[in-house]
C-alpha cells in the first residue's frame, strides 16, 4: 500500500510546466516514476513535451511505443502499471489508480481551475482517506514553487 498521497494544486501553471520539474526531483532522489494520464493521446503529447520542454535539460523517459519498460527510469502509461518498478505514481489529467500498493508515494497533480479537476482530486483525497494513506496538500505559489498546506 503507498505510504502517501500528494495532492498537487496547480494555480499558476500548467501541468506541462510542473509535471517535468516534479519528475527531475524524483530522479534526483534516486527514484523511479510512473506518469498516468487517462488517454493514449495524453500519454503522446507528454512523451513529446518531456523531450522538448527545455534547452538544457534531459528528462530520460519511455512509453509502450518506445519499449524497454523496465529500463526507463520514468515511464508514461494510460492504464494500471508498474513495469519499471518505480517508487512514485503520478496521475494527471483525471486519471486513478486502481492498484495504489504498486507504489510508495503517489503524486496527483490537478489544475485548481477546472471545476472538474477540483471535483475529482476532492473524490481522490476521500478514497484515499478511506484506504488511510497519509495525505499532503501542496498548493502551487505565485513564483510557481509548491507551499504544504495543512488540512
């Protein structure tokens, strides 16, 4: 069972903006990562934005079409799985995550402007208060840098 859940507030930028500087902490830490998101075309614009999103930076990551699950120390998927044996989930765009014990941290990054977003990260924090998961909030600053919030 994941031993936290936490909850990313977008307020000041997009997930394309947030997404890859979450995804390098991780992998300074050492860790391995799957992205969720809850299409195939999702998963595509993500695989080409993290190749693209910055001059000087290289973000090493795979998606089925790429191949080599195991190998890619951040893998993009629109179903449940764990093929790189990776420590964190992220889910994105509205997707869940059916299998929370494949992980030990699970990141949900949702956009603090989509009513629907709101909707569905409130029904997420319920689920996974239900499971008893430890829960953090983190609400994006003004700066773009993230502020733990108490709830």
């Amino acid at each position: 069972m994941a031993n936290e859940a936490r909850f990313y507030h977008l307020q000041t930028s997009t997930l394309e903006d947030a997404l890859p500087l979450l995804l390098q902490r991780t992998l300074e830490r050492g860790w391995k990562a799957v992205v969720k998101a809850s299409s195939p075309e999702q998963v595509e614009s993500l695989n080409q934005h993290l190749w693209t999103y910055a001059q000087n930076s290289f973000l090493p990551h795979g998606a089925a079409k790429d191949g080599d699950a195991a190998a890619q120390p951040v893998w993009l998927t629109d179903v449940d799985e764990n093929p790189n044996q990776a420590n964190v989930l992220f889910l994105v765009d509205g997707a869940v995550c059916d299998k929370p014990d494949a992980f030990e941290l699970i990141c949900l990054i949702f956009d603090g402007n989509d009513p629907t977003a709101m909707d569905g990260a409130r029904a997420d924090w319920k689920s996974y208060k239900a499971l008893n998961i430890t829960q953090t909030y983190w609400q994006q600053t003004d700066s773009g840098g993230w502020s733990k919030k108490d709830i």
